[in-house]
C-alpha cells in the first residue's frame, strides 16, 4: 500500500520554492506520493512539477475544492470546464484519482438541507466528470467534509448515495477521519459501509494537528480498515501550512500545534505503526 500526505503538511502554496519544500519534506519522510491540491489547475506548473516529483522520486494524487465561481449546484457549466480542466492536469501529474470535495465550494453553508434537485444538479455534473476521468484512465473521490463546510454531502452514507446517483464505475468515496469525528457514529461502521466503494482515506487528527495526539481512535479505524482489505491510499492530511484561502475555508485560525515538526516526526511513525498492527500491507 502507499503512503502519502497532503503537500499542506509542508507549503501553503505550489511556487517554485514552496512546492520544492513539500517534495523534499515528502522524499526525507519516506512517503511515497505527495496529494497536490489543484486549485487552479489552469495556471498549474505542470512541467515544472513533473520534473520536481522524478527529482524526488515521488507520486502525485491530486485533490481539490470547486472554486465560488465554478461551483456546484449554481454553476454546473462553469464546473464541468474545470473539473475537465483538473482532470487533464492530473492525468499529466500521472495522478490516479482527482478526489476532495469536488462537489462543492468549502465554506459554502446554504441554510437549508441538500435539496433533491440540487443533489441531481451534482450528480448529473459528476456523471459527465466521472467520464472523462475514465477516458484519462483516472477515477474521481467523493470527500464527505463537515456541516460547517459545506451543506451538501457531511457523512459516508450520503457520499455512497451521492456515488449511486452518478452511477458510474469510475468514482470512490474518499473518506477522512477529521470530519468523520465530527459527524459520523464511531469509526468502524461507515468504513465497513463503504466497503469497496472506499478508495482513499485522509487520516487526520481531531484538531488537524498531530496524529496519535488527538481525539480520532486510530485503533478502530485501522482495524475497520484492515477488516474491509482496503488497498487504497493512505494520506495523512494536517494543516500545518494551510494556503490562506483554505484556511478560511476551513476556518484555521490559529497553528494546530505548537510543534509543526511533530506532524511529520511523530504522527506519521505513529500512523504506520498503526496500519502495520492492524495487518496492512504497508511498507
Ligand atoms: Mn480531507
């Protein structure tokens, strides 16, 4: 199985400095891939980042959040061009997936429940983005976040519908242990839910900050893990270094530890050992 983290552990931004500073951090850490949040994949270094993953010898999975003004349900026009747009710069990053909340802007509250039009709107877009993936040989993830994210799609069960609502081989649950902290019953039944629709996981700790430090059971998410054979990707997703535009949006605001280093050298030794005493094939 591999081993990741969201490039947020090391660099606010994807310049040329701050994106060196992630794959260094990523290579010197023995992960295997770094998630690159595409948040304007349109004016993304896509050479410039290729030639830096090879230097590093690391993967890529890419991840995003729809901007305001491409987001659904309001703009599925606008959505469809770039989430398309997305998709080409992934499958050139040799990305296998383009997960996150790619169904929605974060931040975005409505102050009203998910509305069934609203949800057809998501789904009928992700059906046509579900297509496109599979022509580029990807498959897109379905990151339920929290109620004060977003409004849409807070719990597992609601992402596996929103999956049967578009209907399409190509697309996985990508679930993350912040938010499910937040709003789902345990840890253990909506990773057994999920099944083998689940094919990415953020494992993240209950203030962002340092697995194995928090409030998350770790001991009942590998296991439930371990208990469905997953093989997806493991990510260990902390906002140390948040962009500003993701921190508003997920409202950090201040450090999620007074020791930033620890992320890297102790939550993930910890987050290993944790994968290897459930009986996951980690390295
Ligand atoms: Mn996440």
């Amino acid at each position: 199985m591999r081993f990741g983290a969201h490039a947020f552990v090391w660099a606010p931004d994807w310049s040329d400095e701050q994106a060196r500073r992630a794959a260094s951090g990523a290579a010197e850490a023995g992960l295997d891939f770094l998630e690159i949040p595409l948040l304007d994949p349109a004016h993304f270094d896509l050479q410039g980042t290729k030639r830096l993953l090879r230097e590093f010898g690391l993967g890529a999975t890419c991840s995003l959040g729809l901007p305001v003004q491409a987001s659904l349900p309001e703009r599925p026009r606008e959505a469809a061009a770039f989430l398309g747009e997305a998709l080409r710069a992934a499958a050139e990053l040799g990305s296998p997936v383009l997960t996150g909340v790619i169904y929605g802007t974060l931040g975005g509250a409505e102050g009203h429940p998910p509305r069934q039009d609203e949800l057809a709107v998501v789904a009928e877009t992700l059906s046509g983005a579900a297509e496109q993936a599979a022509s580029l040989g990807l498959r897109i993830g379905i990151e339920p976040v929290n109620r004060y994210e977003t409004y849409l799609v807070n719990t597992a069960r609601q992402g596996l519908e929103l999956i049967r609502a578009i209907g399409r081989g190509s697309v996985f649950l990508h679930l993350d242990t912040y938010h499910m902290n937040i709003e789902e019953a345990g840890f253990a039944t909506p990773i057994r839910e999920a099944g083998s629709d689940l094919g990415y996981i953020h494992l993240s700790e209950s203030n962002r900050g340092i697995p194995g430090e928090g409030n998350v059971r770790w001991e009942e998410v590998f296991s439930a893990l371990a208990q469905v054979s997953y093989r997806g990707d493991l990510v260990m997703e902390s906002f140390v270094a948040p962009s500003p535009q993701l921190a508003r949006a997920t409202c950090i605001w201040r450090p999620v530890t007074e020791r930033p280093g620890d992320v890297v050298a102790r939550g993930l030794p910890f987050l290993r050992e944790q994968a290897r005493r459930a009986g996951l094939p980690v390295s």
